[in-house]
C-alpha cells in the first residue's frame, strides 16, 4: 500500500523525519586495577590504579586461509604492533566503573514531522505503560538482570573467579551488591526473586515510567582474574590501518559506552520461538558477531510499530519489543513517495 492510499484509508504511516532520544544513557567505563584480598568481597576504599594501554612489538605468524606457500613463513606485519592491556604485577582483580542515566518521556519524538503518527505513538506507548508504569516491569527487569549478571563486561567476565556488583544511587540507602554467578546470560528466570534484583528493577521502572524526570545510578564491577591478568578495553575503530587501537581515557583503559549500552539492552528472546539467547533489542535485530540478522520482514521493528500504532493485534512481546527500541533511540524515518 502506498501513502496516498493509506493515507486515504486513515491508516498510520511510518513518517519521512522520525528520531527518538536514547532513555538509558550510559557513560564510558573506566578500568581499575586493585586487589580482592581474602574476604568475600574486595575493599572498595583501597587505591585503585588505572590501567594502562600497553604497545606491543611482536614477531607472529601467517594464519590466513588461502595464503600462497612461498609467505607461510613470513611474519605477520598484521599483529606486529598492537595495544595491550593487563592488571599491574600485584594485582589481581580489575574494576569497571560507570554511571547511568535512566530517562522519562517516554514514547514522545524528539523528530517528527507527523502529528498523526506522533499522537498515535504517544498515545500508545501511555497505554502500554500503564497508570503507575506496570507495563514496562519487563523491559525494566531486564535492563536490571544485565547489570546484575555483569554481562556489560563482555570478555572480562569470562573464567573471572570472583565477580561482585555494586550499584548506587541516591534511591537507596546502602549499595545493592550482587554475585554475577547467581544470574545467567541466556535465561533471565534464574534467581528471579533476588530482593536486591527487584529494587534495581523498581529503580528502572520509575525512571522510564517518569515523565520529564531521570534517575542516576552509579555501577561498580569487581572482576577477580589473577595477578597480571589480561584485561579487555573496547578496540577502536581504525580504518586504514592494520594495528589494533585500544580505547582510553586520559591514560585510563576503557569500555566504550556504547557497547556498554548494547550489552544493558541485550534484552531480545522474543524475535523466535524458544530463543536460545538474548539479543540486543535493534530494528533488524542485528548481531554482526554472528553475520546475522533475526528480525526479517514482519518481524522488525518497523512492522510491529506499524501494526500496533493501527489497531491490529500486537502481542505483549511484540510490544515490549517496540518499547525496547524507543529505549533505545534512534533515526527511524521513513523515505518520502
């Protein structure tokens, strides 16, 4: 159907300006490196060092598929000079740290150049939130699940002996701390009931749920791998050149917020049928590790707006997942006929 036709017919349709302002604001993480020592816990007021990149000279090998005979033995000029980054000898564990923003107004355009479409939007996303937010208790759980079970720490998390999360905010009188092994990254049931996940869920709520207001939360990681561990700063995008970048701020290894954000947003089982695992909740559900989009036409974002914003059925999750996007911002206009 083209837009005169569903214009004539009164239908909504996806507007040619429409953009959203991102809900979770995330900072960069910034990497420490200190000690856990022989408690359960390590001592959040020691003096915490910050990670340095480290350039790397190496000599590596070829290891590339289709590599001619005559160069298999010629170094690899690729991998001869890289960033690194490790915990300084004597320490043992690392600590990511970085705050959040959790921001109201939910559903309401920054860009739009359809009051239909804007006033269809709003008006749908108040009714799906309900009169004290209820609606959006799922997405928020998950948003909270994600930090609960350190997931924004992507690699560093993997074989860590030990990992403790702290999260602050001036909702709470005292920190609310979780061991990341007692939640899963594939299954969002698992210890469900943890007093500490639901008022960190109840914290998001009240944020997305406000209407001009945003609450602010501080989170610190504690990530025991061993003495001189490597550690994994976000790598920087560097077309043109065949060295790897590590990302840091003022002398200090970091994880980017954008991939920070990404790993908080990992929230998608609902784009299949007994979904194997999260994705970050994306207009295509994209996921360029895997060369693989899972939101295919009639499944993504775009469909689903549309849908709902007429009046046709739209299931709890499929709203969710529309929610999730507008969480997320982005530019999503349409092109003009």
């Amino acid at each position: 159907m083209n837009a005169r036709s569903a214009q004539a017919n009164g239908r909504v349709e996806l507007p040619s300006v429409l953009a959203f302002e991102r809900k979770l604001e995330v900072s960069d993480g910034l990497m420490y490196a200190g000690v856990w020592g022989d408690d359960e816990s390590p001592a959040r007021d020691q003096e915490w060092a910050k990670i340095a990149i480290t350039p790397r000279l190496n000599r590596s090998t070829i290891s590339s598929y289709n590599t001619k005979d005559n160069d298999k033995s010629k170094p690899n000029p690729v991998a001869a000079e890289n960033d690194d980054a490790n915990l300084p000898a004597g320490n043992d564990t690392l600590r990511v740290s970085f705050s959040l923003r959790i921001i109201g107004c939910l559903g309401k355009p920054f860009a739009c150049n359809s009051p239909k479409f804007e006033n269809a939007i709003v008006n749908k996303v108040k009714e799906f939130k309900g009169d004290n937010g209820d609606g959006l208790s799922d997405l928020a759980y998950r948003y909270a699940y994600n930090i609960a079970n350190g997931r924004f720490l992507w690699r560093n998390r993997v074989c860590a002996e030990k990992l403790r999360i702290d999260v602050r905010s001036d909702d709470i009188k005292e920190p609310l701390t979780f061991n990341a092994r007692d939640f899963d990254l594939n299954d969002f049931e698992r210890n469900s009931n943890d007093g500490n996940l639901q008022k960190l869920a109840d914290i998001f709520k009240r944020g997305l749920a406000s209407e001009d207001d945003f609450v602010f939360i501080e989170v610190d990681a504690y990530v025991k791998l061993g003495d001189k561990q490597h550690v994994f700063p976000s790598q920087e995008m560097n077309m043109g050149e065949k060295k790897k970048v590590l990302f840091k701020l003022d002398d200090c290894a970091a994880i980017h917020n954008v991939k920070i954000g990404n790993a908080l947003r990992t929230i998608d089982t609902w784009y299949a049928d007994n979904a194997e695992f999260p994705i970050a909740a994306e207009p295509f559900g994209a996921v360029t590790q895997r060369g693989e989009a899972y939101r295919k036409s009639r499944n993504d974002l775009y469909t689903l707006m549309l849908t709902w914003l007429n009046g046709d059925e739209v299931d709890e999750n499929g709203k969710n997942y529309v929610v999730a996007n507008l969480i997320r911002g982005g530019v999503f206009g349409g092109k003009d006929e």
